[in-house]
C-alpha cells in the first residue's frame, strides 16, 4: 500500500482511531528473569557459560619502589611500572606529581 503524507499530529491520532493506519504487531522480548522488554538477552548468566574464568594472580613482585631524592626526602620519589615522579602533598595544593618521567623520559 501507498504511504500518504500527514499533515499533523492530529491527522495521525485520527487516522489511528479510524483503523485507517496498518499495526505491526511484534511479540515482546521476555527477558531471563521472566519480564517483558528486559534488558537481558537470553543466554547463561555471567559465570555460568561452563568455561573457567580468570584467576586473579597477585603481582610476583611489588611493581613500585619509594625513595628519596637528591634533597634527602625520604619516600617522595616513587617509581611505579616504568613511571618515576616525585610526589609532594601540602595543604594549599594537594596533592602534586612533579618531574614525572616514563622510562627515563619527560
């Protein structure tokens, strides 16, 4: 069928009522906890696909070292996976990382 231009709200609403516009009925998707228009797409829940997850493995090392610097600042200096930074916390400021490098470079 041909498509007819309507003019306005009002035509739509009164073509509606009238039966003249054709419905496309489409079944609601029922979500996994049994609601229609869920979220959830049917399928195991997380964790239950049968496969095993990951394993979360503590670091086999500490990945950060703290030092001091130059000044003698005992514990400011920190390296931390390939970053090294000074670290400095004051009340006005916060606190601040200053003269950040990664892997040896600004």
């Amino acid at each position: 069928a041909a498509i007819a231009a309507i003019a306005s709200a009002a035509a739509v609403a009164a073509a509606f009522e009238s039966g003249a516009i054709d419905m496309c009925h489409i079944a609601p998707l029922i979500g996994v906890d049994g609601v229609a228009g869920a979220w959830d797409v049917p399928g195991p829940a997380v964790g239950e696909t049968g496969r095993p997850g990951l394993v979360p493995q503590p670091p086999r090392s500490r990945r950060f070292s703290l030092g001091s610097d130059v000044g003698g600042n005992n514990g400011r200096s920190v390296s931390w996976m390939g970053w090294d930074f000074f670290a400095t916390v004051r009340p006005s400021t916060g606190l601040a990382a200053m003269d950040l490098r990664f892997k040896g470079k600004r």
